[in-house]
C-alpha cells in the first residue's frame, strides 16, 4: 500500500528538470521550497516563496512573490571530484567529472520528505552512495531540516561538504532583496536581508552537524560551513543541515530570531524534527485523505492533490491566501484569484475549516482594497480585485508579455472580471453552511457577503425595461468585455437572494450585529427594494426554442468551430488559431455556462432536462484552454449521469500537474486543478450534499471500476466519515 503514497523518478530526466522541480516541493503552509537539486544543475529554478513577501520591481507592471534566499546549497567533493549529476559520456574506468551511477527520487506525500539517492563514482575511482533528504517542518514552520549520508562502496575517500545559504537568488533575473547582512561564525551562517521596494526584512540562519572540524566563512552572498573528513570502504557519514527563516511578517527581528531558532533546532536535531514533522503529517492526513479503492492511479492523484493543497494553505496566517500556482513557482506572480474560493477553499472548507476560515479573513482584513477599487470605477460596496496580493488592491498586469510578433496583448480581466465579488461571497457562504461558524459570519463573513452584494446593487444597469450587467469577463475569459454573461447575472441573482436570507438569519440571531451592517453598510429600505427590483428583473439569457441558457446574446452568431475536430493536441485551440481569431468564435476557453450548473445545481431552477441541453450545447465547444475546466466537467458530467465522460475529464484534470499536460508546469502547480479533482470526488462522484433538513446526503456515481471510496469530513464542528461502495452507498458512521 506504501507506494500509494510515493511520487517517483527514476531514473533521472534531465528533460523533465523543471517539470519535476514543481511537483516534488516540500512546504508547510508557510514557504514552499521547489526541488532544486542541492549541488544544483544547469537552468534549473530553485525557489523558496514565503507566503506574504510581495515586491513591485522597478518597471513591472505589478509586484511579485519574492524568491528567498535558497537554503538547499550542499556541494560535495569525493577525492576532489565535485558530485554532480551532468556526466560526461561515460567512461566508467576515466570519468574526468565522476559518473553517475545510479538515480532515484522519491516524495514521500505522508510525510513531506523528499529523498533522492545516487550512487557516484569520483575520477579516483572511488564509488559512494549518496542519500539526500530534505522537509519543510509542519511541526514548526520556521524550520527547514536536510541530511545528507554518504556510504562507502568502493575506495576510501576523501570528503569535503559545503553548504550554504545562497543570498544571490532572482526571480527570472530580478533580484529582489538588498541591505544584505551576511555572517558565518562558530558553526553558524546566516544573512539578513530587505525587499526594496516593500521593505520586507528576511532572516535565514543555518547549522551543520558533520564529522571534521566545521568551518564558517562569510563569502558574499553566500556563507558556508565546510568540512573535510575520510572515510573507510562500507563506512557511512551522515551530514545534517538545519535552517532557519522569519520574516518581518513574523516579528520585529528576523535575523536575531532565525539565528537563535537555529540552535535550538540544532540541538534537537534531525531525528527528533523529522518525528514532530511526521507527527503533524499524521494529523493532517486524518482528517484529509481520501481513499480510493479499485484505482491506484487516481489514489495517487488525490493524495498528489491535496498534499500540494496543504503544503501551500496558510496554517498561522490569516492575511495570506493561496496564490493560482501556490508556493511552487513563479507563474501568476503568486497572486490569488477566484481560483482559491471555488475551486481550492472548499476541500479546505470540508476538511481543515480552520485553515478556510484564514483563507477567508485574507478577504476579510482586504475589504478595503475591494472597497477602493468599487469606488474607483464608480461604484457602491466591495469589487475585489481579480488579482490580488499583499495589499488587497487590484494587481491583474494591464498588458501581456510581449507576444512572438512582439506586440502586447491588452489584459482586461483586472478590469471586467468582476464575478470574484459573488465567487468569495459563495464561499463565505458555503463555509458557514458547512462549519456553522456562526461567529466568524456575524463578524466578518456577512460583511464580506452584504458589501460585494452592495456592489451589485450599483453595478445592475436599469435597461430595457430589465437590469443588465455589461462590460463583463465570465469564467470563459476568451470572450471579454461582453454584455450579459449569463454566469454573471445568474450568480448575481443568487447573490441578492442570499443577502436577503442571510439579513433574516442575522436579524433573528445576531441583531446588533444585523443593525451594525445596516448603518455600516447603509442598507436602507430602499436599497434593499432595489435589490428585490434586480432580483425581478435580471435579464438571464435564456434560448426557450431550444431551451439552453445562453452564455451571452450574440455567442451563437460567432463563428462555429468543432473543438473535438482538433484533437488530439497538446495545445489549446486559442494557442493553436491565435488571441484575434479565437474571440471570434464559439470556442469557450473553461467550463462557464457548465460552473454555473455546478455552482447552483438545484437553486438553478431549470430541468434535467435543460442542464443536459446546456451539456451537449457547451461541452463540444470547450477548450479546456484553462486547467480549471476539466474537474468541473467532471463534477457535471457526474451529477448529469454521464459517467464515461465523467471519468475522462477526471483522468485529464489528474494529469495536468502529474503529467505536465498543459506544459508548463515548470510555473507552479495549478492549485486550482488540485482543488477541483476533490470537489469533483466529493460533490460529483460521491454526490456529496447538504439536503433541506441541513442533514449531510450523498447521492454516489461512481466510475464504474471504483470499489469503494472513503473519506472525512467536519460537518459543523463534528467529523463524518464516509465509505461509499459502488454501487450502493453506505450511511455515515460517526
Ligand atoms: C483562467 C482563470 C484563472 C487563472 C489563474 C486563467 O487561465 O482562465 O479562470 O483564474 O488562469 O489560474
């Protein structure tokens, strides 16, 4: 069964370098640390992203999550031959370099420990195995812990190991950090440093414990311990390093703090670290793990999945949140979109509450900048940005990258995909119902929830005898700047309806804080008039003939392009007909008309029989261009009885990170693909609901080959567990 919990290379891909880089961090809710190699290789991308720590570089259109100083940096010379996995074509008896032997690598998603083992041979001759681990501490998220062992196979070999901190980091050549601050002294190094723009002051320290007398030197930006021993054929030498990181997000004293963590880390050691950190593992797992059974390849995705969902979800922090590409690369620039409420929050949600409810106070402690950017464009109440980071205000880049024909492309989403307002009010929403956290939305949900409902209030456009809402970007961003998704004004129904039932709720068990909101918020009678009147009058694009929602007036008047007609491919159909080309089409970029099916499902009000329409009209016209498409198709598919199809787009959002399917994995782990593949389990597979008696109810499809699926979940602070057998579901039994 252990292997269920195991990601592998083997042998080593030169070829999948940055690929693998991604999936095989570690982290702990605090940093995520991509898996460089610790001797380094050509073009790989070491980072290590520390929730938090944003910096605007002179120049850029927007700020960015700053790499930190790599802590990963072990060199190791065996008889002079410095270890490294770039051989020469192999001579085994003359390697000029050394010859690589042997390779493995392994992520043990139980634990949190990356291992990799090689074997080696140096010029002289001499062979040694060479085991590498690392972990980012659950147990405590300011430590980093590596261990190095060294076996003898052949020879007696002379070792000198240096490890550093390396200062001199970038993201893709920006270097972030100056006002350096670089020390080496009785067996300890460290570096203190500052952003430059933001300000954001970083502490690193390190220890080493190795045989040889150990040595600190301050070079640059890089200060090492090194050491020099022997040793004996069939003898072992064990390196541990253990690091340290606070930031100025953390205390007054980064620097002094990392340094006196490190001793104490130190003297507890690796062995007593790695059991803390297991330990916490452990608890994670219990109430996160969903098992499968009859299906080893989806085991791994989901436990892939949500491994990389908990090392990325802020544990102590609730004025962070999780970024499109979590901790693991620099793709999106760290920043947070919808991505984390729809599709990433609710696994949290079910399974670590505490953890959504950080998440949600990120947008809680930002209203502010919500509220700036609905009164910079005129309107009422909160708009939260599309992108947002440190500060809450919006940061979506204006303009692209500069395309091959070198011109850029205007970005418009920062400015027209408004929908976020309703997406982080479902989620406060979907929250609450799950945890029955009812202190948590009398104090701050409601507010997030009423004030983006305010927003509506003003943005809803009197038109026609109806409300209009134009200039929007819906879930499918190939077609921007339209009038009247359908997504967007639906969901804005939903949106009002639910403010009324939530003022009813608050006014009947938390009337001082239902009168605070009312004058706060100033929701007068007659606005909340206003709200019924838009409530009424929303236009839903709606085709009665053959009874479909619409996803806006005019999308059926583009031109008609079959997407199957282009398969199989690699690249989606917008990359492969082009920006200009594709907005003239029916080609939709991810689910849209199909997430507002999945969002409101039976608050949607419309037949079977119109969701399957809606299906078998927007299905064959899906790019999938996004990686958050397929686990909502799956969740749909699902629920609408297609279960072949179902399992195809689950197998297709399993392997977007695991098999590099989109090809660029190299920028981070889609987060939300991750987040998705377990709502498609939970709410589509396993039918997963809350029913009108608020009592928990599954109504299960599972794929046909699925013997049983078993998972928790909290249930207004009381964990459930589920083991749902195919074909027959069975009740819960805590
Ligand atoms: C998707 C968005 C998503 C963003 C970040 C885009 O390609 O279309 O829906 O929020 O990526 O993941």
């Amino acid at each position: 069964m252990h292997r269920l919990w195991t990601l592998k290379e083997f042998p080593f891909h030169p070829e999948k370098l940055l690929h693998h880089e991604t999936i095989f961090c570690v982290g702990n809710g605090y940093l995520s640390t991509r898996a460089s190699f610790e001797e380094g290789y050509p073009k790989q991308v070491p980072a290590t992203l520390v929730h938090g720590i944003y910096n605007h570089a002179p120049g850029a259109l927007v700020p960015e999550l700053v790499n930190a100083p790599n802590w990963l940096p072990i060199n190791i010379r065996i008889d002079g031959t410095l270890f490294q996995l770039i051989t020469e074509a192999i001579d085994f008896l003359h390697p000029a370099k050394g010859a690589l032997l042997g390779y493995q690598r392994t992520l043990d998603m139980e634990s949190g420990v990356l291992r990799r083992e090689v074997l080696f041979r140096a010029k002289t001759g001499s062979i040694v195995r060479l085991v590498f681990e690392r972990f980012a501490s659950l147990h405590d998220q300011h430590v980093l812990a590596q261990r190095v062992q060294i076996f003898v196979i052949d020879g007696n070999p002379e070792i000198i190991v240096e490890s550093s901190i390396d200062g001199d980091v970038d993201n893709n050549g920006y270097k972030h950090w100056g006002d350096f601050n670089v020390e080496a002294a009785d067996n300890m190094i460290s570096i203190g440093a500052k952003t430059q723009q933001s300000g954001y002051r970083i502490g690193m320290a390190s220890k080493v414990k190795a045989s040889g007398k150990l040595r600190a030197k301050a070079h640059g930006l890089q200060p090492t311990i090194s050491t020099k021993f022997t040793l004996q054929p069939q003898e072992t030498a064990t390196i541990d390093k253990i690091t340290t990181i606070y930031t100025s997000r953390d205390t007054e004293e980064p620097l002094a703090d990392a340094k006196q963590k490190v001793s104490e880390a130190a003297k507890k050691g690796y062995d007593t670290l790695l059991v803390k950190h297991r330990a916490e593992w452990r608890k994670y797992w219990d109430s996160s793990d969903i098992q499968v059974d009859g299906d080893e390849e989806a085991q791994i995705a989901l436990r892939f999945v949500m491994y990389h969902i908990l090392i990325a979800a802020p544990r102590n922090d609730d004025r962070v949140s999780i970024g499109a590409k979590t901790l693991s690369g620099f793709g999106y620039k760290g920043h947070v979109f919808w991505d984390t409420e729809l599709f990433i929050l609710p696994t949290l949600t079910l399974t670590q509450p505490t953890i959504a409810r950080n998440l949600l106070m990120y947008r809680y402690h930002n209203l502010s900048g919500a509220r700036n950017k609905a009164r910079a464009n005129g309107y009422e109440g909160a708009l939260f940005p599309w992108e947002s980071a440190d500060t809450g205000e919006e940061t979506t880049p204006q303009w692209s990258d500069p395309q091959p024909d070198g011109t850029r492309i205007r970005i418009w989403t920062g400015d027209s995909e408004q929908h976020i307002a309703t997406d982080i009010a479902y989620a406060v929403l979907q929250y609450w119902h799950w945890t029955g956290d009812d202190e948590f939305l009398r104090k701050n949900g409601a507010e997030i929830f009423l004030d983006t409902a305010v927003f509506w209030g003003s943005r809803a456009e009197a038109k026609n005898g109806r409300y209009e809402i134009s200039q929007q970007i819906g879930p499918d961003e190939y077609h921007e700047n339209i009038d009247n998704s359908v997504f967007v004004n639906r969901m804005v129904v939903w949106h009002l309806q639910s403010a009324f039932n939530l003022l009813n709720w608050l006014k009947n068990n938390a009337a001082s804080d239902c009168e605070r909101l009312v004058q706060q918020l100033n929701l007068t009678p007659q606005r909340l008039d206003h709200w019924r009147d838009i409530i009424a009058k929303m236009y839903i694009p709606f085709d009665e003939q053959k009874q479909i929602h619409v996803q806006f007036p005019g999308f059926f008047d583009l031109e008609y392009i079959p997407v199957p007609l282009y398969e199989p491919r690699t690249m989606s159909v917008q990359a492969i007909l082009g920006h200009h080309r594709t907005i003239k089409t029916q080609v939709i970029k991810q689910a849209d008309v199909v997430a507002l099916m999945a969002l409101l499902w039976d608050e949607l009000g419309v037949s079977h029989q119109v969701k399957l329409n809606n299906w078998n009209t927007y299905y064959p016209r899906t790019d999938h261009g996004s990686s958050l498409s397929p686990a909502m198709h799956t969740w749909v598919a699902s629920k609408l009885g297609l279960d072949e199809t179902a399992y195809e787009m689950f197998q297709h959002a399993a392997e977007i990170d695991l098999k590099d399917n989109k090809g660029n994995v190299r920028d981070g782990i889609h987060g939300a693909a991750c987040g998705g593949l377990i709502q498609a389990v939970l709410f589509g597979f396993c039918g997963l609901y809350i029913n009108a008696q608020g009592k928990l109810e599954t109504e299960p499809r599972l794929p046909a080959h699925w013997k049983q699926v078993s998972f928790k979940v909290y249930y207004r602070g009381k964990r459930r567990s589920f083991t749902i057998k195919n074909p027959v579901a069975v009740p819960p039994s805590e």
